[in-house]
C-alpha cells in the first residue's frame, strides 16, 4: 500500500530525534480512511508504538495479535466478530486504545518476539460488525534481527487480574510510564478516564453521563503479556476500567469488579 502524502509527513515529524540512546525504536501506525499505515517488517526487539488518528480513521482502537504462519486471517477475521474472547491459536499482544480526540497520537513500548503479526481494529463501524471483519487490519512480520533496544523503566505499575486492576491508589501528577501486566486468564484492557471537576468516583459509577474524559490506554492484552504505557497526568480522580465480556457470562468485567479509582496528586 503507498503511504499517503499526510501520514509520511507525520512519520517524518514523529521520527526527528525518536531514539536516545538505548531507547526503543519508534514504530509508527496511522488509521486512515482504507485502514492501517504501518511497516511491513520490523527487527526483534523494544519498540515505542505510536498510534495516531487522521481524520478517516478515527474512531478506531488499535489491537495487535501474534499469529503462526498456518492461520487463515479471513477466518480469524470473521471470528473476532462475535468471539467473546481472542480465539485460539492467536494471543493479543495489546496496544492503543485511542482518546476522543483523533488528532492525538498515544504511545506504548512493547517488545516483539521474530514471527508473524497483525493489526487489527476491535472498535465497531457504522454496520454493526468490527472494523476488522470489515477489512481494517494489516499483516507484518518481525524478523530475527535484533535492534538491540534496552528495556524500559517503569514509573508505575498495574496488574491486571480476574477481576480487578491491583496497583497504586495514587500517582502523582507528571509523565508516567506505567508497566500494565495480564496476570489473569482472560484478556483484559485498560481504559483511563479523568473525572469531571467535583464528580465523585461513586458518582460516575452511579450516574450515566457523569461528566469524564476519555483518555484512552491498552487495548486487549493477552494472559502473561505486558506493554508500557506512556501517559501525562494531571491532578484530579480518574477510573480505570474493563469493558471485555466475561465468556462464562457474558457479563462487561466492570459488572464482575473491574473498574478502580487512581488519585493523582500535585507534586
């Protein structure tokens, strides 16, 4: 696919002093009207992915899937369409699920092992089905070759379990890099929200439309997986949350207790 002339110019942006020393490579995806802008090999390795909206694409999440080379991606596409969970044999590796806002680009590190990879987006189009089973996705393949990154330092971390998020109370205000780890069985996301001036966690629990921004955070992650996720706080309260169905029950994991406060406080 040629890369249009307003995603190359953002790649070229984005790339101007991406990698100190030791730091991870900067892998860059960008959801167009047609899908995914994405390299179609990367080297083994850290890498900081950033994900960013240009007007056609927004809307959509960011989910990346390890795959073997036998999987049919039609078929696996059209499963991910009603699969309560990711259908085996593929595992999701997480990534970005993206704020309101389609101009902002979030970002994440996360390391991938040489084998075959995917793009897909989870998020819903206007016909019901997810943008995935629509043909929203993009295939690529990490090779043996190393690029030799460090691992990064967390600021932070947060575990996610069966069902509930374990991990600090309390942040303070500043950029975080916060280490979100799967330590349950199921998979899992993290979605930030920051709490209106005044509101009450029990308040937006209670009330519908409590006011809330959307600040995104890690998309369905996979059992014993981790990512890095880069964030800036302000004070105030914000709520993380699950929104994956329980495949027992069917139930959202917010309903089974997986939602939980984070104060974050001035230095």
């Amino acid at each position: 696919m040629r890369v249009p002339r307003l995603a190359a110019a953002l790649a070229a942006a984005l790339a101007v002093g991406c990698r100190p020393s030791g730091g991870a490579p900067q892998l860059l995806v960008v959801a167009t009207g047609g899908g995914f802008d994405a390299p179609a090999t990367v080297e083994a390795g850290w890498h900081r992915l950033r994900f960013h909206q240009l007007a056609g694409g927004k809307g959509r999440n960011l989910v990346l899937f390890a795959v073997p080379d036998a999987l049919d991606l039609e078929a696996f596409a059209r499963a991910l369409d009603t699969a309560l969970t990711t259908p085996a044999p593929a595992t999701a590796r997480g990534g970005s699920e993206s704020p309101v806002s389609p101009a902002d680009t979030t970002s994440l590190v996360l390391f991938l092992a040489p084998g075959r990879y995917v793009w897909a987006s989870m998020t819903r189009a206007a016909n019901g089905r997810r943008y995935v089973t629509n043909g929203v996705r993009r295939e690529f393949r990490v090779t043996a070759d190393s690029n030799g990154a460090d691992a990064p330092r967390p600021t932070a971390t947060l575990s996610l379990v069966d069902f509930a998020f374990v991990g600090a109370d309390t942040l303070d205000e500043g950029a975080h890099r916060i280490r979100v780890t799967n330590d349950g069985r199921q998979d899992h996301v993290l979605v930030l929200h920051r709490l209106g001036e005044g509101v009450s966690f029990a308040e937006w629990l209670s009330e519908d439309g409590a006011p809330s921004t959307r600040m995104g955070g890690v998309s369905r992650l996979g059992p014993d997986q981790e990512v890095f996720l880069d964030v800036t706080l302000t004070p105030g309260r914000y709520a993380a949350v699950c929104l994956i169905p329980d495949p027992a029950s069917g139930r959202p994991h917010t309903e089974l207790g997986m939602v939980r406060e984070i104060v974050v406080t001035e230095r």
